[in-house]
C-alpha cells in the first residue's frame, strides 16, 4: 500500500510499523485548487475528497498531525486500489 501510495504525484508516505493504517504528507497539495476552492489543510483535502470522489479518510490534524491524511486499510485489496485510484485521479485533477 505504501508503495502505491507514494506513486501517486503529491503524497509522500513512510512505512508503517505494524499498525493497520498509514500517514501519508500531503504537504505539496496544500494551496492547491479543487472545484475553484484552495486547499487549505488536510481538513479541506479530505472534505473535498469525499464531496468529489466519495473516499473517506481522516484529517491528520486529528492526530497532530497537519497537512497529512489516515488512510486504513483495514478493508479488502479490491477496496483499497479502488481508493488509491479515486485519491490518484482527485489529485491528477486538481489545479495550482
């Protein structure tokens, strides 16, 4: 999942360390634009990844941590490319 995360343009992630979820920095998006609206936090991006692609996943800030998302895979393969693909393309389309 790591691996697959960190291919996609934007997000950097580091390997877990036995939990069922990852952190991944989404630094390099903050300030970017979806639907004409500015990217602002990792509340804002992941809003906006909901509302537009219907993929949940949690605002790092919850945890500390600002501009980075948790994303659980605690859920089946199928699923998870599944979302991987809807963050890659909601990322591909956004505008600086």
């Amino acid at each position: 999942m790591v691996e697959r995360i960190n291919s996609i343009d934007g997000i950097d992630c580091i390997e877990p360390k036995g939990a069922f979820y990852v952190f991944a920095d989404i630094s390099k998006i903050i300030g970017k634009k979806s639907s004409g609206e500015e990217i602002k936090n990792s509340v804002d991006f992941c809003e906006k990844l909901l509302q537009e692609y219907k993929v949940a996943v949690v605002p790092g800030a919850a945890f500390g941590l600002e501009n980075h998302i948790r994303l659980s895979y605690a859920t089946s393969i199928e699923n998870i490319e599944k979302g991987l693909d809807r963050i890659s393309n909601y990322i591909n389309g956004l505008k600086s």
